[in-house]
C-alpha cells in the first residue's frame, strides 16, 4: 500500500493495484457479490451488489472505456475539521486518455443527506484532479436484459474470429437482424449466422437500438 497525494495521482498508480476490500460471498449474506469475467481487462473484477454487476456488464460493453478497476484507492482529505475516507466502487479508464471515478448506489438512498453528502466530497476531490466523476443508480430494464444477453459472446473464441470478420465485411447499414441473419447464412439455417452478429453488436462494431427488445426486427449499423 502507497500513500500518493491526490495532485501527483496518475493512472499508472493503478496499473499493479488490488481492490482494496477483500470480497468475500457467505451463505445468508445480505448483499449478492462476486467476481466478473471482464472482456475489457481480460480478467476479473470484483463486485458487491447486484446494481454493481449491473453496473460492470455496460462498462465492460462500452468500446470507449478501456480498462476497469474495483474499489481503486482509498481517498483521505479533510473536508471542514474532520478527516474523511472513502472508497469508490469503481475507475475506468477512458480511450480518450482521462479517468472516471464512478460510485454504485440505489436510487433510494441518495434521498439520503449523510450518503448523499459522503459521495459529494469525493467527487469534487476527483474533478478538481481533472477526471471525471460519477454517481450511477441503474439504467433502463431493456437496455440492461439486452447487454445481458450479449455478454454471452464476449470472450475471445466463443465465436470463431474468422466468422466475426467475414459477418463485419458483410453487413450493410440499416438492414434488420432478420434479414442480415438469412444473407450471412447461405445455404445455412439463418441462426448460424447469429453468433457472429452478436459477438459484433457486443463489442460495439454494430449498433442496434438496445432500449427496444432485441429481435429480429432490430435494425443494425456499423460502427468503425
């Protein structure tokens, strides 16, 4: 464990870190824990509750972020005349170079004065530092049953790369799913062609309108 001021804080602090909290799921436990296979990183992170999981599945489906860490640090500072100390749930690592610190909580409990204020400090700390800082309750139910899905063709190998690049050369823009699935296939049943789209539509190389039930009546669109 290293004590960093938060002015000389940089991203490559990170790269060797551990959560800070060690996860540990017991039987009759009030909250649902665990540790998610993140196609992001290529290994696991660590999650407390279910809205987290929730949480780590977008993330771990957003082609701009780029690197995900649980429970990163431990911030200290004095905020009035009292030393105050939290740990965020979550920093990601953005393509674009910068960082976002990002808290897990239930919509509930924001109403909350004493957690709303003990998420507040953190995140003016974050920005003053000039990264990004985030407060997130959940998202909508279809968007989140749709990720769900997909997460099933995230890892490497699950669909053949050979396959996922012949699909990508041959999808054309505003087709619907349906309709894509029977030209990919060929002589073929129309679903053996669905991995492939899926695997795509997952890593974000197609798009699709995932606040409406995925069918095959979605319209996809590629996304260099």
């Amino acid at each position: 464990m290293r004590e960093v001021p938060v002015s000389q804080l940089r991203l490559g602090n990170f790269a060797d870190s551990a959560p800070w909290r060690r996860v540990r799921s017991v039987h009759g436990q009030p909250h649902h824990s665990g540790s998610y296979a993140s196609a992001t990183t290529g290994g696991h992170v660590v999650y407390e509750s279910r809205l987290e999981l929730a949480w780590l599945l977008l993330a771990d489906s957003d082609p701009a972020v780029v690197g995900i860490f649980a429970q990163p640090c431990r911030l200290t500072a004095r905020i009035g005349d009292r030393m105050r100390r939290h740990v965020p749930d979550f920093l990601l690592v953005m393509r674009s170079g910068t960082a976002r610190v990002v808290n897990v909580k239930p919509a509930d409990r924001l109403q909350d004065p004493k957690i709303a204020e003990a998420l507040a400090w953190p995140g003016a700390l974050v920005e003053q530092h000039g990264w990004e800082y985030e407060v997130w309750s959940g998202a909508d139910r279809v968007l989140l049953e749709n990720v769900r899905f997909l997460a099933a063709y995230r890892r490497p190998g699950v669909v053949p790369e050979a396959a996922v690049e012949r699909a990508w050369a041959e999808v054309a823009d505003g087709e619907q799913l349906a309709v894509t699935e029977r030209r990919l296939a060929g002589d073929r049943p129309a679903h053996e062609a669905r991995p492939a789209l899926m695997a795509l539509l997952w890593s974000g190389r197609l798009r699709a309108d995932l606040s409406r039930p995925l069918s095959g009546e979605s319209v996809l669109w590629r996304h260099a």
